[in-house]
C-alpha cells in the first residue's frame, strides 16, 4: 500500500486559520476537502492518506474523524488537543470513542509558532506527552532548527514514544541550506523513535525555481540521518500547491528516493509510515 503521510483538509470560510493571513497564501486560501483529495491520490497511484491537522481546535479533530470514518481512504488522523490540559488523558479517550476515533494515530502543535523555543520542555508540555503516550498515539514535531534541540531533548526523556518529524525541520533550501540545520536533524535521528518526513520541502525552495535536483541533497542527508527504515512520504498538500500540482510533488520525491535505492524508495512510500503510526493496515 502506497501512502501519502501528510494532507490537510480545511475551510477558511468556516474557520480561522492564522498561519493562512499572508499573501502568499491567497492561492491555497480556499476549501479543500476530501473530493479534490481523491482523484488526485488516484491518478498518482497512492492507496491512501493520513490528515493532519491545520489550527489549534478539538473541533477540528473531530470533524477529521468524522472525514476518516466516512472516507476510507484516510487511513489516519494526527490530531490535535491541548498537551498542557490537565484532563488531556478523558480529551484523548472521548476522542477515541467518537465515530472515526479508531483512526486517531498522533496529535501534533504547531510549535515553530510558539515564541519559546523551549515550549515543548515546559513541565505542562511533558506531562501532556505523557498521558498522550499512555495512549499509545504519535506526537508530530512540527519544528525548525530553532526548536530542534527541544525536541531532541524530547525524544531522549521518552525513549519508549514515537516521534515523526514532519517536513525534514522545514530545512532553508531558498537558502541553500545551514549547517544548524543539517547537524540538528542528525542529532535528532540518533534518537531511534524518530521518523522524519521528507514531506513540504518543495514550498520550502523557491516556489517558481526548483526541482528534483535542488531537492535531492536535503533527502539525501534525510536519509543519511534516518536511515531506510525511518524515512516517510508525505505530499503536505494542499500547501503543496504553492510551490507545484500534486503530481509534481510527488514526481520530484520519487525521483529522489529512486537515486538512493529501490528498497528506501518502497519502504519510504508505505510501510515506514504504517510501522511510524501502527496503522491498522499494518498488521
């Protein structure tokens, strides 16, 4: 089973995205739901998804619940819900009961956007991930390099968790790349609960000057650090659409998974993400 790791579905007439204000943004400042994310997963040959979430709302995780349960193709939800609630472990068990709560893999905060690059250290925060992991969820790390010694810190208190990073760190490939970020990542990587997405890295280059060949160096170091066992897929889409159509997106990764073996290639497309999330397809 192919699996694209990293989608998004979402509404701005029927609710507040602030990340989505700049104007860059305009193009993709529209519904996207689950009927233009089909057809697009079928010409390009991917069995299925996992939504992640956009804003900082219970609402919103359940609705992608309710988007799961009526979608099968949606094979998993990453979540949110508020790590420095006290009562998190009754949040997490309502969710699960819900219609659809069965496909409640990982939650994940928009932490790059928290102005202590220490957030994720905060003793609330822990006590959070605690009562997530006792419900044997994932947590996403949504972070730059800023961040990453945070949650490498992490990874290391909570050697029996598991962690995907989402979007390689969002490496500055506009840029040409930092050394900050290439030695944080392989720091993080030697963290064995740790699986990176090589997801969202194109609208991290030049949105209209770039290709598989710019790409190719900051998946190469990703799967240096990681390793094939440890390297996910994902589209990042619709934010994707900034930079290129889906079919360019996943064109371009495959044409850098392809340089660095077919067996990374496969693993990073399927399995890697079932074993990362325990999907139920995995077993």
């Amino acid at each position: 089973m192919i699996i694209d790791s990293h989608q998004h579905f979402w509404d701005p007439a029927r609710a507040d995205y602030p990340w989505m204000a700049a104007d860059e943004l305009a193009p993709i400042r529209r519904a996207f739901g689950p009927a233009d994310l089909a057809p697009l997963l079928k010409a390009n040959g991917i069995d299925a998804s996992i939504v992640v979430q956009c804003r900082s709302a219970l609402e919103e995780t359940e609705q992608f619940l309710r988007i799961a349960q009526a979608n099968p193709f949606v094979v998993g939800v990453v979540g949110w819900a508020d790590l420095t609630d006290g009562a998190l472990d009754e949040t997490l068990h309502r969710l699960r009961a819900l219609p659809g709560g069965g496909k409640l893999v990982g939650i994940r905060h928009q932490v790059h956007d928290e102005a202590d690059p220490d957030w994720l250290l905060r003793e609330d925060v822990q006590r959070g991930l605690t009562a997530l992991f006792a419900r044997d969820l994932a947590y996403d790390f949504l972070v730059r390099a800023r961040e990453l010694p945070a949650a490498i810190a992490t990874a290391q208190a909570f050697p029996q968790a598991r962690f995907v990073l989402d979007h390689a760190a969002k490496p500055p490939i506009a840029d040409g790349g930092s050394d900050e970020w290439a030695d944080r990542i392989a720091a993080l990587a030697a963290c064995g609960n740790v699986w990176c997405k090589i997801s969202g890295l194109a609208t991290e280059a030049a949105w209209g000057d770039w290709d598989a060949e710019r790409l190719f160096p900051f998946v190469e170091h990703a799967a240096k650090c990681f390793g094939e066992d440890r390297l996910i897929f994902g589209s990042d889409w619709p934010v994707c659409l900034l930079a290129g159509s889906y079919g360019e997106i996943k064109s371009a990764l495959e044409a850098c998974l392809a340089r660095l073996g077919p067996q990374l290639r496969e693993k990073a497309f399927g399995m890697n993400a079932a074993r990362a999330y325990r999907l139920a397809i995995a077993g």
